[in-house]
C-alpha cells in the first residue's frame, strides 16, 4: 500500500487538485451562465436553478450574433491568411539562398519584439488617414483589422515553419526540379502537403491569438455593428457589472465553441506541432 | 533583403528548362494573370481617393509599389523576392512604419495640447476666448452635420437676419450656402434631441471669423463675439486685451508661456530632442515609478513564466505512467482552461476576486481586498496567469516527455541514481534543450502581456500620491495610460517608454537566443 502510494498514488494526488484549480472557473462559468437571476451577486459554484435566460437575452438584446460573425471572419481569414503568407516566407528562407537572407531572419525576428501593439498611437493615425481616403479598408471594418493582424504574419510562427521546411530532404524538391517542375510547383505540389502538421498548428495558434485579440480592436472597432467578440463582451461588463454577467458567462461558453472545433479538426496534428512552441495568455 | 542572387544551388544544378514549362501548365498562368489582374485593379480603386485628395506622395509610393510588384511576378529572375514580398509588404506597413513614426514621436512632445501647428494654437487661443459683448452681431442657427447625427462633425447653419443669406461654418472658418435649403448642400439638420444629446460639443464649438469666433447660446441661437485674446507678431505673443497680460511664445516647449511660468493650454507640436528619454531617468516623480515597475515587470514575466512552466512540468510528470488509470479523462479536463476565451475568463477571474460577493473569498471564507493591497493583488494577477498558461506547458512538455526514451532514465537507475537524480541529470537536461526557446518567446509575452492587467486590475491598487502608476502595472499599461489614459494624452512620452520596452526586451530576447541552437541554424 505505501507503495502504492509512493508510486502512483502522489500522482494521482497532483491530478485531483490540479483539476479542481483548473475546474473551479469553468464550473463557475457554466453555472453562472445558467443562472435564472444572471447577476454576478447572485451567481454560485452550484447553480441553484437552470434556464436559458441568458443565452436568449444575450441574442436578444445585444449584438451578439454579430460579434460573433465578425469574430469569426476577422480570425479565420487571418489566420488563413497569415499562414500562407508565413509559409511562403519560410520556403524562401529554407530553401533559396540570397543575399540578405540571414539580415531578413533576424530582421523578422526583431520587429515583433516591438509588439505591434506598442505603435498603436501610429496605428491610430494611420488608420485615421486611410479612413479619410479609402472608408472600406478603414475604421470599423473586417478588412481593415484582417490587414492589421496580417502585418505580423511574417513573425515566430516564420521561424516555425522554416525550422519544419529544414527537417525535409532537400533530395525531394531536387529530383522534381530534375523532373522539369518549376520553383511554384515544387512548392505547392510538394512541400506544402508534406509540412500540413505545422501549418495546423500555427494556424490554431493565429486562430486563438486573434479571436482573443482585445487592445488594437478595441481602439479601431468602435461602432456597435463592427465590433469583435472581446470588444463586445468586454462592453458588456465595462457599465453593467452585475447585471449582465450571466449574459457575459453565456457569451463565454459560446465563444469558446468555435476554439474547441478548432482544436478538434486539427487535433491529430496537434501534439507534434505545439512542442515547436507558442504561447497564450 | 531586396538584392537577391539569381536563384539557388538548386536551381543551378538543374539542366536548361524546356521553354514551354517554364510557365507552367495554362491554369497556372490562368490563375497568376488573374491575380495580377486583381492587384492592378486595387491599385487602381486605390489611387482615386489619393488623386482627389492630391496627396501626391502617396500616390508615388503606391505606383512604385504596385510597378515593382508586376515586375516580381512576370520576371523569372528573383526568385526568393517572389516568396518574400506579400509578407515583407505587410510587415512594412502595418509594423515597421508604425514603430518608425513611434519612435519619431518620441523625440517630440507630441500629445494632448500639442497636437498641431503654432498658427493653429493661435487660432485655438483666440477662438477660446471669444464673450458675448454690447453690440454683438446675432443670428439665427441651425446645427448640422455632414455626417451621421449622433457622430459627425458639426457645422453650424447661421442665417443673417438683415440679408437671409446663409453660410455653413465649421472649424475652419465660414463659407456661403448657395439658396436656402440646408439638405441640398449636402447637410443634415439635427432635431433638437439630437442637438441636445451633444449639447456640450456644441457649446465649446466655435467658428473663428476675422475679429473673433461665432458661438453658439442655446440650440437656436448664435452670435458674433469678440477675442479676448489675441496674438501679436511684434513681441511674438499672446496678449489680453482686457488685463493687458501677454504670454510669450516659447519654441522649445511648444507653448505660450506667462511672465509667472503659466502655460496656455494650447500649444504645438516641437521637437524636444531626448528630452523625453532623459524624463524618463532623471525626473524623480517619475524615475520612482518607473523603476518599481520595470522590476515588477520583470518579476511578473519570470513568475508566469517560470510558474506556469513548473505546475505544467509537474502535472506532465505526475501523468506520465501507465499505472495511473483514467489518464485519457485527466487530460482532457486538465487542458480546457485552454479552450477558454482568456479575454473573457481574465474577466471573470476579475469578478472572482471581488471582495464582496466574489467567488474566491466565499469559498475560503474570507474577506480580503484582493485588488486592495499591492502584495495580494500582485498574487492574485500571477496565480490567474498560472490558471491561464499551465495547460499550454502541460501539452508541451507531455510530449516532450514521451520523446525522450524511457532506456534512459531506466539505464540511470541500474546505474544506482535515485529517481530525483536520474530526472535531474538525464530527463531535465533533455527537457530544457526542446523547451527553452519556449520558454523564451514565453517571457517576451508575458513581458508584455497587456490583457492580463488591464482586464483583472487595470493596474490598481494606486498609490495616493500617484494615479497613473499602480503596483500592478506593466510598462506596457501604464505607457497605455499615459498614451490614452484620461489625464491628457503625452504620445511623445508614451513613444520614449515605448522604446524602452522595445530595447529591454529585444536584449533580454537577443541574450536568451543566442544559447539556443536556433540561431546557429541561421548561419549554417
């Protein structure tokens, strides 16, 4: 039995209370958001009753269907996006050899220490100026967050990629150029399906980096229909604090659906590709 | 970057091409014509607004960009450029010119007060201190806007009651409406409850004419008042017709300045050199402050970090036997707070700590401010970073685990090593060589990790002699407050800081980098 203990038992140990800290605010979540009452004051680790209340105020009384949509437009072309364009930088920097190639590297890897975030005085007028001259790809608009985000695509998630272009023989893109298969075909055809993994995992990771993306949204969306999920729901809480937390719970659990589909389509893919490294928080 | 060689070792190795493949199969060029169609035609939808507007050297940048591009993609030649140019064109627009203008702001004192040109100032003084006097020209007004009602500029539709003439002014002065219908000209009348709602825009609104400004008394009425101030070429100040005051222009704070050292509120936007770095250092009210949160900027980063990297460790040892049942269902439940909004769990762990009805202090039964004291909301904002990035490291270091070979450890205990000993010598090492560039980009992140204070605390508790500085600001918050914060915006100091940030962590980055393999890989 003390063995036992001493060599399962400790670990089970670590588990049990590891999972209660980890629990203890998605349960909370949960119960809040089925609250009847929906106010903060009354919401409990036990839900005291179950209704719907909240989830129908929430689509009744507030723009969430819409923050929803725009949150999903504006990170899944990012993310899309962002991924495509990393990979074709991460060819270029594994497999051609250039001038300036080493100087690029480390040029890539040093502005996003400059978060971009850090510059949104400029990013303010900047925008403010584009908005004057193109409305379309101004303030309150997908296109305009979606350029935005894609100004880091050429960041750590280009390293990932160009360190899994490395791992691949570079025997393969030869002997399809000795087929006759030019440099766009050996990329397309050849390499992209063969670095699919990374691709899945960054693209996860653009993919819960923007739909949780609050500060530049928050400065550049700032009419009620163009606004994200974050922006939104943080408005929600901003006035009303009590009130609306069951709505704000509700909102919670939906937003974390399209994460957790996510997760699930890329899953197999997953575990090998997340030790390449990333973060959240 | 934009000086490449023609092509690779792999492209030179390969024998002349047949000409008919060099262009690839006839979708191929289907699909590239119809990109570089598309792109000509952005330019194109894109160059009208600059046209009209005459910004001419937009226009020129927007030719070259769009003629270099073409160019790219219809040469053979510059290969890597061809892979290089969608993202680096990005990059420069939307990161490396906004961090440029930042870091030129910071060497001006740019910001709330100083946002424009010295005549500007000058027409901002003169127009603020227009009063009614005996004699005044009255008339009757309208509020309009050219935008939407609730948010649009305004303009005021004055009538002159002797000539029914009437004129649209706006900040820059006034202009004559041709006929008499507002709506024709383009301007939407706002009814009174619309007008009401943005009743304290519309009193500080005023339309500077030659001897003064014409301001607004009540919704419906406007009269022509005369400056109180008004500025003076001679001695290159302003002066108070009334009490005779002067306040003398001073270029190198970009304001006007009174004999006692009384600053006009108005200002312009000048050059102050390093005067905003040299703030930063020397001035003690805010060298203090500074200090104290550059260290626990770094605690904060080293602790999240370091923490969520332990809990994460650990959990993934604990699991990491066949003999513990029901690992499948632990690990599941163990990585949701992953698939959680972090913006809006931040929120809600915000909610958690509340001192009345929040959940922490029911369940323990306390009492404690948590956001009240520097040492529990300090505590506080770590153990919610620990909630939110242990899953992470959880899965990271799980599968590092199962890469490394159980021989080893299993070779290191016949050796006699206890089983600390074997995790430390065999399995740490091997752990960290895979994980360390992890946990530095970790670091850079939490270094900067806006949401984590802004949502839980926005960065009390204050001290009481110091609003703008919390105990558990980051640099980053607290240059966000300075920037945009509700005591007046100094962009120009909030850049300096900016910059800072941007040095510390390209160092600490740069330091930490060069011990990892990943670098070396750049100069093989």
């Amino acid at each position: 039995m003390t063995r036992w203990l001493r060599e399962v038992g400790w670990r089970h140990l670590v588990g049990v209370v590891v999972l209660a800290f980890a629990m203890v605010p998605i349960v909370f979540v949960v119960s809040a958001a089925i609250n009847p009452l929906g106010t903060l004051s009354s919401s409990e680790l036990v839900p005291t009753g179950a209704s719907l209340g909240n989830f129908t105020r929430l689509f009744a009384d507030t723009g969430f269907g819409r923050w929803f949509v725009n949150s999903i437009v504006v990170a899944a072309v990012s993310a899309l996006a962002s991924v495509f364009i990393s990979a074709l930088a991460a060819y270029a920097f594994s497999r051609r050899r250039f001038r300036g190639r080493r100087v690029g590297l480390l040029a890539v890897l040093l502005i996003q220490m400059f978060p971009q975030f850090l510059a949104i005085v400029a990013i303010f007028l900047i925008f403010s100026t584009v908005t004057d001259l193109w409305p379309a790809i101004g303030f309150n608009t997908w296109w305009g967050l979606i350029l935005l985000y894609l100004g880091g695509a050429l960041g750590v998630n280009t390293w990932l990629m160009k360190g899994f272009f490395d791992t691949l023989p570079r025997e393969l893109d030869e002997s399809a150029t000795m087929d006759g298969a030019s440099h766009a075909q050996v990329f397309f055809r050849i390499l992209l399906p063969l670095v699919a993994p990374i691709l899945a995992v960054t693209a996860l990771l653009a993919f819960i980096g923007t739909i949780n993306e609050f500060l530049i949204a928050n400065v550049f969306l700032t009419d009620a229909g163009s606004k994200t999920l974050p922006v939104g729901l943080y408005g929600l809480v901003a006035g009303e604090r009590n009130a609306n937390f069951g709505m704000f719970c509700a909102g919670t659990l939906l937003t974390a659906i399209p994460t957790v589909l996510v997760f699930q389509l890329l899953q197999r893919y997953i575990t090998d590709g997340l030790t390449a490294g990333a973060v959240k928080g | 970057m934009t000086a490449t060689k023609l092509g690779g070792p792999v492209t030179q190795a390969r024998p002349a091409p047949e000409p008919e493949r060099r262009g690839g199969s006839p979708a191929a060029i289907l699909l590239k014509a119809t990109l570089l169609g598309l792109a000509i035609a952005i330019a194109v939808w894109a160059a009208f607004p600059l046209i009209e507007n005459e910004k001419w050297t937009g226009l020129a940048i927007l030719v070259a960009t769009t003629a270099g591009l073409l160019y790219l993609y219809l040469t053979p030649r510059h290969i890597p450029l061809k892979y290089l140019a969608p993202g680096t064109v990005l990059l420069v627009l939307f990161q490396v010119f906004p961090v440029l203008y930042t870091a030129s702001t910071a060497f001006t004192n740019f910001g709330d007060g100083h946002r424009g040109s010295k005549q500007e100032a000058v027409v901002a003084i003169q127009t603020a201190s227009v009063t009614q006097v005996p004699g005044s020209q009255q008339y009757a007004l309208r509020i309009a806007t050219t935008g939407d009602p609730a948010t649009g500029p305004l303009v005021f539709l004055i009538t002159d009651p002797a000539t029914r003439q009437v004129s649209a002014g706006d900040a820059g002065g006034l202009t004559a409406v041709p006929g008499t219908d507002a709506a024709a000209a383009g301007y939407t009348v706002l009814t009174a409850g619309q007008a009401s709602l943005r009743s304290t825009e519309i009193t500080a609104f005023a339309v500077p004419t030659a001897g003064g400004a014409i301001r607004s008394s009540g919704l419906s009425r406007a009269y022509e008042g005369k400056a109180g101030r008004a500025y003076d070429e001679g001695c290159d100040c302003i002066r108070d017709t009334t009490t005779g005051r002067t306040w003398t222009a001073d270029e190198s704070v970009g304001a006007f300045v009174g004999a006692d050292g009384d600053r006009l509120a108005q200002g312009w936007k000048v050059a102050v050199g390093l005067g905003n770095f040299t703030r930063v250092l020397t001035d003690p009210a805010i060298a203090g402050p500074f200090l104290r949160t550059l260290v626990w900027n770094f605690a904060f980063a080293i602790a999240s970090t370091g923490g969520t990297f332990v809990l994460g460790l650990l959990l993934a040892m604990a699991l990491h036997s066949d003999r513990v049942r029901g690992r499948t269902a632990y690990r599941i439940l163990l990585v949701l707070p992953y698939a959680m909004p972090s913006f809006a769990m931040l929120l809600v762990w915000r909610d958690m700590f509340n001192t009345d009805f929040g959940l922490v202090n029911e369940l323990f039964g306390s009492d404690v401010d948590w956001f009240g004291g520097s040492t529990s909301a300090r505590l506080a904002v770590i153990l919610v970073q620990l909630w939110l990035g242990y899953p992470y490291m959880f899965l990271v270091a799980t599968g590092a685990l199962q890469a490394i070979p159980r021989e080893l450890s299993e070779a290191s205990r016949i050796d006699g090593a206890s089983a600390w000993g074997g995790f430390r010598r065999i399995v740490l090492p091997l752990l960290m060589v895979a994980l360390t560039p992890l946990l530095i980009s970790s670091f850079a992140f939490n270094f900067n990790n806006f949401n984590a204070i802004y949502l839980t605390t926005e960065g009390a508790p204050f001290p009481a002699d110091n609003p703008a500085n919390g105990a558990t600001d980051l640099l980053i918050t607290y240059t966000y407050r300075i920037a945009f914060g509700g005591g007046g915006a100094q962009y120009g100091y909030a850049a300096a800081i900016s910059i800072f940030i941007f040095l510390i962590v390209a160092v600490v980055s740069a330091i930490s980098f060069r011990r990892t393999r990943r670098l070396e890989e750049v100069h093989s």
